[in-house]
C-alpha cells in the first residue's frame, strides 16, 4: 500500500511487530514465538524482489541438512537435502519406491506450479476469476477432489513412508483423508526446495518487513488494542484505539485492512449490521489446530541434536483423530521440537542450547490450565530425553509455555487457533471467509483466515492479494 503511494498506519496489539511471528527474549535466549519452518523461498524473495530488494539485501538464508529428522517408535530417520539420498532412503524403505517418487513428485511441480501461478494471487470474490484455459484443462492433474491420503497410498505402501509425505498437511487442518490431493505440492516444497533457515530465526524476516516498510513511510504504533470499526454511511472513517495508559486513540481512514483474527474483526470491532458471516456461520467452520508450545532454555549444549526434529513414536492416527475429529486432549501426542541454537549460536548464552517444543491440539480446548500444561511438558520431556539418551530436566534454566488462553489474549484467536481454517475443499478460495466487507465500501481482510489460508507463505501471499485489491478498487 505504501508503496502504490498510500498513507499506511499500522495499529499493533502488542509491543512488537510480527504479531504470531514474534521473537521473545529471556536472559540471553532468543526464541522465536510462532513459525519455526522457511519453505517455499521463492514466495519470500517474490516478496522483497517487488520492492527492488532480495531477501540477502536482510538476512542470511541457510539450508538445512538434513531438512529434519523424525524418530519413530524403533529408529531414528534423518531426511537429506540432496534429492539423489532421499530417492536411496525411500528405496531401503521400500523397493520400487524411489521410481515411484519420481512420478509423484512430478505431479506435485505441476501442481505447485499451477497453484502459484493460478490459484493463490487471486483475490477469491468470484468464480469467474478461475476460469483459465489451463486450469480447466489441467483440472483433473490438480487432483482436488481426492484425498492427499488415498494419492499418496496409490503411491506407496509403506507405512513410515506414507507419514512421512502426510506430515507437511499435518497442519492444514483436517485428517490426511479430508485435504485435497493438491496439496502434495507441499511435499514438491519440502523435498525439492528444501528447508531453510534465516540467520537470527525466523525473527529476521519479521525485522527485514519492518525495516523495509518504514522505509516506505509507513508509520507503526505499538501496544494499540483496537476496540472499534466507526461506520458512517457504509464507510468505515475511524478505527479506535486503546492506549496502554488506558486512553482512547482515534485514527481517521479512508480504508481499513484488517490483519487482526477475522472472527473478533466482524464480532468485537464492527456492529451486528456490518458483519459478513454469523456467530453460526463461524461454528461451523472447520479450524486448523492450535497448539501447546514450551519454550526452553538449556545451560549445557546437546549431542547429536538436529535443528527441527518430529517425534512420530506414537499413534499417528490417534493423535490425528482427537485433534480432528473427537476433539479431545491427546492421550499419546506426537510432538515436534526446534533447536536454533543447532544453526545460529547467536539464540542462546554461550554453551547453552534453546528448545521449541510444540504439541499439536485441537482448537477451542479451553480447560487449558497450567496443571495441564505442567503434565504435557513431562510427558514429552520424558520421551525427548529417552529418544537423544541425554538428561536435560536439570538443566533447564528458562521455561515458559504458551497455549489456548495466551493465543486468545494476545492475539483474540478464535476458539484459540494457531494456523487458521483449515484447507479442507469446501474450505477453499472463494468458500473461505471473503477479503472484502459486503456491506462497508472500503473495509477488507487479509491473514490465515482468508485466502489463501494458513503457513507463512500463505500469510505473506494474502497480504499482497488484498493490497492489490484496494489498489485497484480506489484507482
């Protein structure tokens, strides 16, 4: 929007930019507070690239290898970068499998290829903005009315293999058999583009944004709680601010971008007359998980340790279903843990080691009670400790969880979410919750609650669909 010339206040909840992507400090431990995985670069050097800059001009980027580990109940599984090695790991798996990788993934580049040129820059309000000579020919090579899980079993037979290729949609919001086979275009990201990680955390992309829109003029206020949307005449003319001294701010617009939750957006901020969708229409929706996370800080540094590593020696489809589909707390949950401080020193004191852990849950648990949170941590701790054959308990010398209550206070999630919708088909592009008020002239959305839908790419994609959008309304 600065860009195209406009005016841009940014009205910011908390003390610091970056809202889910925030970075939280403690006595020397730097630890990233949301998003922990850089797939799909091509999305973040678009991005900077349309302001004559590259991601290297901000940060350093680092590919790892391997892209991540995961142990399973009896064996330890590193995934290489270089492809030729994953085709030799899915080959000692299971044979004839590496072959069939290939065709796999051939299909999944066209679909990446399609869904990035096709799909995810459009702004959704209308059916005929799909209609595309290619993506009409190509609409059974899309695969959206199969499941990701039945294409990747016409694939492969192996059990570890078939978790290995669900894990990237494990977030998408809904059981492998509920996402559209499309989306083993994230499999295409994981496996050919790589996993990356920025020098700094995945607080460096937060800063470089920062930077490059003030130098755009844009003009940020932290610690402002919007409380309200003015409408006057369907146009919305003020957004009011609460001070953290608890003083009332007015910001007079002339077009109101929402970037905050959706759901609080049209039921907090706006009149019953002003809203897009019903208390119904939103408890119908399907929600991607929320999560429990832990943030912990080591004085020793481990052996052996990879930077992102998924403990699959439980259930998988256990876990699944009471994220899914019961609802429930996990009996056995899977859970997945990030050391930075294996790729960049810099994140903790000198010796020490920090530690992500996060537990994927459903969404609207909201018994969420440091009790519980306390038994969670043991339970993974004692699994962690076991699987690296090192004792951390006494070593940790920062700690601090963060779950449904927090995720609700600081950034008025619905029923607590962390990832948004879910990608389920009916759930997708012009189904989602639309970028634009029916009923106020000038007053959009944009984030995981719209389109294109949950994960960094796809909130920074959002971003620029909605800008243009504006843009082009007002011209």
């Amino acid at each position: 929007m600065a860009k195209a010339g406009w005016h841009v206040t940014v009205l910011e909840k908390n003390a610091q930019p970056g809202g889910r992507a925030r970075q939280l400090k403690i006595d020397g431990f730097y630890f990233d507070m949301g998003p922990s995985w850089y797939w799909m670069p091509d999305v973040f050097e678009r991005f900077f690239n349309q302001f004559n800059k590259c991601v290297s001009d901000y940060y350093e980027l680092k590919r790892l290898d391997p892209s991540y580990r995961i142990y399973w109940q009896n064996e330890v599984m590193d995934i290489p970068a270089d492809y030729t090695s994953v085709k030799n790991l899915f080959e000692k798996i299971e044979s004839g499998s590496s072959a069939k990788l290939d065709l796999f993934l051939d299909e999944a580049a066209y679909k990446y290829k399609t869904g990035m040129q096709k799909l995810v820059y459009k702004p959704s309000l209308s059916v005929t903005e799909f209609i595309d000579a290619d993506l009409l020919n190509g609409i059974f090579r899309l695969d959206i009315f199969t499941s990701i899980k039945k294409h990747i079993n016409k694939f492969f037979k192996h059990p570890q293999i078939q978790r290995l290729l669900e894990f990237p949609v494990l977030f998408l919001g809904a059981l492998p058999e509920k996402i559209p086979a499309l989306y083993s275009l994230m499999n295409y990201a994981d496996i050919k583009h790589g996993t990356w990680f920025p020098k700094g955390g995945m607080y460096s992309i937060v800063d470089a944004m920062h930077k490059l829109a003030v130098s755009l003029g844009v003009q940020f206020h932290f610690n402002q709680n919007v409380k309200k949307i003015e409408i006057e005449n369907n146009c919305a003319t003020k957004v009011v601010a609460e001070n953290e001294d608890g003083s009332t701010q007015y910001y007079n617009a002339d077009a109101v971008i929402s970037n905050a939750d959706y759901h609080h957006t049209e039921n907090k901020l706006l009149g019953a007359a002003y809203r897009n969708y019903t208390e119904e229409y939103w408890e119908k929706k399907t929600m991607a998980p929320s999560c429990i996370l832990y943030y912990v800080g080591l004085n020793k540094k481990l052996e052996n340790i990879c930077h992102h590593s998924l403990f699959f020696d439980t259930a998988f489809n256990q876990h699944a279903k009471e994220i899914y589909a019961t609802k429930q707390w996990p009996a056995e949950p899977l859970f997945y843990v990030s050391a930075t401080s294996v790729s960049d020193n810099n994140l903790a004191p000198k010796g020490c080691e920090n530690l992500f852990f996060l537990i994927p849950v459903a969404a609207g648990l909201a018994d969420d009670t440091e009790e519980l949170r306390e038994y969670y941590f043991n339970k993974i701790i004692t699994r962690f400790e076991k699987r690296i054959n090192q004792n951390i308990r006494e070593n940790i010398v920062v700690k601090k969880s963060y779950a449904y209550s927090n995720f609700v206070d600081d950034y008025n999630a619905y029923k607590g979410n962390a990832y948004g919708l879910a990608n389920t088909l009916m759930q997708t592009a012009i189904l989602k919750p639309s970028i634009k008020n029916k009923k106020v002239k000038n007053l959009f959305y944009t984030g995981q609650l719209t389109v294109p839908g949950p994960g960094v790419p796809p909130a920074i994609i959002s971003g620029e669909v909605v800008a243009k959008y504006v843009i082009r309304l007002f011209n």
